[in-house]
C-alpha cells in the first residue's frame, strides 16, 4: 500500500511540470515575429502588490509558491475595471506573461516591442532589467505615447525552457493603467526595427501629403479671395497633418520638450471638424448659423484656454467633456448642410454625402482609439486614411472638373467678345473723327489714355499671331488681356462721345422698363477676374430689381465707376459693390480702400472745373476726371443723387440714388 502512494506521488510530480508547461504560450520560432497579446498568446497576469523582481524570480524559478495575488488580464485592455478609480498618485501596477522558447534560433539580436503603455515603466526578462522609459519619481507624465523596443540580452533567455516578462508599470492618469495596445511583439531586432520604422515613416508621410494638400489649396486662396471655401479645406488638411505628425515616434524623437508634444493632438484636432464644418457651409454657400457661431466661440475660448494652463490633465478633461461634444456637433451641421443640398439635388451633393458616410466611421473609432476610450485594432489608422484619401479624391476631383469648364468656357466666350469688341472700337472711331475737342487737358488726357491702350492692343495682337506655339492657360491670359485693354479703350472713346454729346445738349439713349441683371451679367465678371489678377478682393451684393431708366446711361454710370475703382486700389485692396433698393430708389453703393483723393483734389471732381486732378495710379500722377463728370452729369440727368467721400490713402465712397420708375 506504502509503495503504491509512493508511486503515485512520483507520478504527480512528473506530470505537473508537463501540465504546467502546456498551459503556458510556447513559441515555435524566434526567427520571426510572434504576438504576445491575449489574442495570439493567452493569458497575462497583474497585481497591485510591491514585489522584489530579484526575489520574486527566484522563487518562480524554483516553482515555490507565492502568496502573491495574481490575476488575468487581457491585453491589451484598460485595468480601471479592476481597481478603484480614480487611482491614487503614483498608482503602480505589475503585468506578468510567461512563455516556453523553442530549443534553437538565429544568431540574430532578439528585442521586445511595445506600442503603447499607460505611461513609465521597468521592463525585465528572467529577472533581468531589459529596458526602461520615464521618471518613476516625475510628477509630470512620462511616455505615455511612447513606443518602447527593448533589445534582449542573448545570455539571459532560456532556451526549450519557461521564460517570464515582467512589467513594472506606473500611470500617470488617473482613470487608465495597463498595455494600451494590441501591438506587442517579441522576435528578431531586424525586422522589429524595420517594421517599426516603416510604419512610422507611412505615418509621417502620410501627415506631409496632408500638408502638402492644405499648402496648395492655401495658395490656391490666395490668388480666389472669392473663394473662401478653399482656405477652410486647407486649413482643414494643415491642422490634420500637424495632428497626425505629432502622434508620430519620429516627431517625439525630434522635438525635446515633451510637455509641448503632448498637448498637440488637444490643440490641433478639434479645429479639423470645425474647418470642415466651414469648408461644407461655403462650398454649398448656406449661411452662418446661431449655432455655429456659438461652437466657433466656445472652440476658440478651449484652444486659448489649453494654451494658458499648460496641463494635460485640463487638456484631458476639456478633451471629453467638450471637445469631443462639439466635435460631434460640427460633424452633425456638416451632414446636415450635405443632405439638405442632396435633397435640393445639388449636383455635388451626392458625392460628398457619400465620402462622408466613409469617412465618419474611421473618424469617430480613430477619436476613441487615439485616446484610449476604446481599445481596438491598429487597423483603425489605415481605415481612416483610406476613408479620407476617398473624400479627398471626390472633393478635388469636383473642384478640378469645375476649374476646367470655366477655361473652357472662357475660351470660347472670350475670342467672341474680343471680336466684338473690335468691331465696336471700329464703329467709336469712325465717330470721333468728325468731333473736334476745344480744352486743352482733355486733348491731353485722352491722347495719353488712347495711346496706352492701342499701344497695349498692338503687342498683343502680335502675341496672338503665335498662338498656335503658346498653351491654352497663357492664351487664355493674353486674350483675356486684349480684351480688357480694348474694353478699356472702347470705354475710354465712350467717354469722349458722351461728353461731345452732353456739349452739344443732345439726348442719349432711351427709356425703358429692364432687370439689373441684364444689366450686370455681361460685365461683372470682368471685372471680378481682373479685380482678381490685380489680387484685389471684390465683393458683389446685387438684388435683382427692375428699373424704368435709360439703360445706356446707368450702364456707363456702373462701368465707370467700378472701373475707376479697380483702377485706384492697389494690390491687396478691397472693392465692395452693393445695388439694392431703399424705398423708391435704386441705391449704387461703391466703397473701396484705394488711394482715395486730397480734399481740394476732390473739389474740382464735384465742381464743373476742367483741370487736372492728381491721382496716384502706378506711381504715376495727374488725370483728367472725365467719367466721373460725365457720370454727375447722367446722374442728374436721370433725377438721381451722388455723393462722394474721399481721404488720400484710406479710399472712397460712393453712393448714388436712382428713382425706380
């Protein structure tokens, strides 16, 4: 009986060293990478108990048993389900996995990678100090976003035996604590390292091209001011960049104050949905909400407000509990400003409400992924940049299409009307040769004028004989400019017969019953693109009325005018024209910040003096103010007002008003 227990108690302690090893994750090769979450590798371990490493190893070492309180934990996974929260300051916590290696493997360097920890940590194998990141004695975070690659000693890994890795591990937050992600691998250094950097270098270059995108569309804005759409859209992509840069290993690396990286992804995130937001409400030109004021407000107060105190436990909380709130309301005004234009059968709409359905997916895992509110595969990156580069081919795709028919179209347009054009300058002249004009500085001034614009209408002509060498972008630039030139020559000859005909007291033009728009369409985009390539901003606000006036004379009124504008501000400048009604009149309402005119230089424009005025246009002074008499004159011809006001290098304001009927 004694010799059959003695024989059993044998045979338990030979099968429980096979037991315990087959509950343990046995690695098959150390010559490629191998997973070590609970997913690919079973289970990992964790107390909050203070433990000696040295000691403890020994003990494992022997199979002695410790009065340790273990217990499983799945990595990667969040450990504030298994303690109290908040954790107290200075909370520490130590994970465990064991595992068998194989009996043999390369000569190669073996290392330990780890994504993301909670934040410092002492990391040993065997007992073994392999590696360590952060300030355990710091009060301020360590290396939160950090990765970690420990290179393993050759001398100290057990081969065809057990094996265990300890983690030392102190947060720093107060609400997480643990491996944060799934992407903890053990292998050949080689290929750990190369994996890492490419992964990190996708990153990196992936936040450039988004760079890249916002800086042109950013000077794409520069020469449309008009189109203030393409500023949101590159702010937008440069904020995003800089968010996605930040996150990068390579940019921890580069930049020493660590402090300052971690508060990036607070500062430069939220204002993407905001950008956006803006992007979507003038790309579909809907108005400026209540609402959207307020969260631009309430945005601008939280960036100002991470900025002054400095702390990334504030950044923390203002990122849950606002941030991401308003994040959320941006998103909210954005799908509602596309389906409501999908709805109005808007022929863009369609496209971007299904980028959109693309991208808000990625875009709300990848916000609680980023920040540990959900735990989820790193595959949510990729996801999210593929989501985006959907977007971003369809929005440009749109933008791209638009910009070639307006070529297009300006093309075929623009030689018809510079042939037109050139017939009526024929007709003008034909006229003139018979007028003969009796003072001095107005010979003077349209011998000037009549020279500069035929001078600049030969050396064009020229120019256009060689068309058939020259690209469709710079033919459109040269017959653009012909036309300007002989609309500019044409308007000048207006001019002259207008006054011969104001001399004489005869009648111009008739009375008749027309909408402004017939009056405007023709024109205003002439001057909207040369206002443009002069890098003027010109603001247009027309309500479409109908007046019983003589057409011939307002429209001379409106060209000359705007006309003069343009003229007299100089680059960077800003025109805004506004034609509207008050009561029974048509209100004309000109402002712009040119040179603006001297006092006693603005005199002689409202008084019926013939003398030259001195202007400054070019660096070149002195003018002959015809239009603008000539536009007093129809004026009061027409039972209207006009009123000027005018201060040297702050510009000028005109308003007129024009009986309706």
């Amino acid at each position: 009986m004694k010799s059959l227990l003695c024989k059993v108690i044998l045979l338990f302690f030979l099968i429980k060293p096979i037991y315990s090893s087959e509950t343990i994750f046995k690695i098959d090769s150390l010559d490629i990478i191998n997973e070590l979450n609970s997913g690919n590798s079973g289970k990992w371990e964790h107390t909050d108990q203070h433990i000696d490493i040295e000691m403890y190893y020994k003990s494992w070492l022997n199979r002695e048993k410790d009065n340790i309180s273990w217990r499983d934990y799945n990595v990667p996974g969040n450990l504030s389900e298994s303690y109290s929260t908040p954790f107290p300051k200075g909370f520490s916590v130590i994970i465990k996995k064991e595992f068998i290696l194989p009996e043999n493997w390369g000569s190669h360097q073996i290392s330990l990678f780890i994504r993301k920890l909670s934040d410092r940590d002492k990391t040993y194998i065997n007992g073994y100090l392999i590696g360590s990141t952060g300030d355990f004695e710091s009060e301020r975070p360590q290396a939160f976003i950090q990765s970690r690659i420990y290179d393993i000693p050759g001398n100290i890994l057990k081969k065809g035996e057990r094996n265990i890795l300890i983690i030392v591990l102190q947060n720093y937050f107060d609400d997480q604590a643990g491996i944060l992600s799934n992407d903890i691998k053990l292998g050949p250094s080689y290929i750990i390292y190369q994996s890492f950097q490419e992964t990190e270098g996708i990153k990196f270059f992936i936040g450039f091209i988004y760079f890249l995108i916002g800086s042109i569309f950013f000077f794409i804005y520069l020469f449309r001011r008009d189109k203030k759409e393409y500023l949101f859209y590159a702010l937008f992509n440069i904020f995003f960049s800089i968010q996605q840069i930040s996150i990068s290993q390579a940019f921890y690396d580069y930049i020493s104050n660590k402090n300052l990286i971690w508060h990036f992804p607070y500062l430069f995130l939220p204002p993407v949905f905001c950008f956006f937001a803006h992007f979507v409400r003038l790309y579909f030109k809907t108005s400026y909400s209540l609402l959207q004021k307020i969260m631009d407000l309430v945005l601008l107060i939280l960036f100002l407000a991470i900025l002054i105190f400095n702390n990334l436990k504030v950044d923390i909380f203002i990122w849950k509990y606002v941030h991401i709130p308003i994040s959320f309301i941006f998103l909210g005004i954005s799908v509602f400003n596309i389906y409501r234009n999908f709805t109005k059968k808007h022929p863009d709409a369609k496209y971007m409400l299904i980028a959109f359905i693309l991208l808000l997916p990625a875009i709300i895992l990848d916000y609680l992924s980023n920040f540990g509110i959900l735990i989820i595969s790193q595959m949510i990156s990729p996801i999210f940049i593929l989501s985006f580069d959907v977007s971003l081919a369809i929005i440009l795709s749109i933008h791209i299409e638009k910009i070639r028919t307006e070529i297009k179209e300006l093309n075929i347009n623009l030689e018809e009307k510079v042939n037109q054009r050139t017939q009526d300058l024929k007709d003008s002249l034909e006229q003139i040769n018979n007028l003969k004009i009796n003072e001095d500085n107005l010979h003077y001034f349209i011998s000037i004028k009549l020279k500069k614009s035929v001078d600049e209408i030969k050396e064009l002509s020229q120019l256009l004989l060689q068309l058939e060498f020259i690209e469709s972008e710079e033919r459109s630039l040269v017959l653009n400019k012909m036309y300007y030139e002989s609309d500019d020559l044409f308007l000048t000859l207006q001019k002259l017969i207008s006054w011969t005909i104001l001399q004489k007291g005869e009648s111009f033009g008739t009375v008749s019953n027309f909408l402004i728009s017939e009056l405007t369409n023709n024109y205003l985009n002439i001057y909207m693109d040369l206002a443009n390539r002069k890098g003027i901003k010109l603001s247009i606000e027309i309500e479409d009325l109908t007046i019983n006036t003589n057409k011939e004379k307002l429209l001379f009124i409106l060209r000359e005018l705007i006309s003069n504008s343009i003229k007299y501000t100089n680059q960077g400048g800003e025109i805004k024209l506004r034609i509207g009604s008050k009561d029974t009149n048509l209100n004309i309402s000109i402002v712009d910040s040119g040179n603006g005119i001297e006092k006693n230089e603005l005199e002689k424009i409202l008084t019926n003096s013939a003398s030259i005025v001195k202007y400054k246009v070019d660096d070149n002074e002195s003018n002959f103010p015809l239009g603008l008499k000539i536009c007093r004159m129809y004026i009061h011809s027409l039972e209207g007002k006009f009123q000027m006001e005018s201060r040297a290098n702050q510009g000028t304001n005109l308003n007129i008003s024009i009986p309706l009927k």
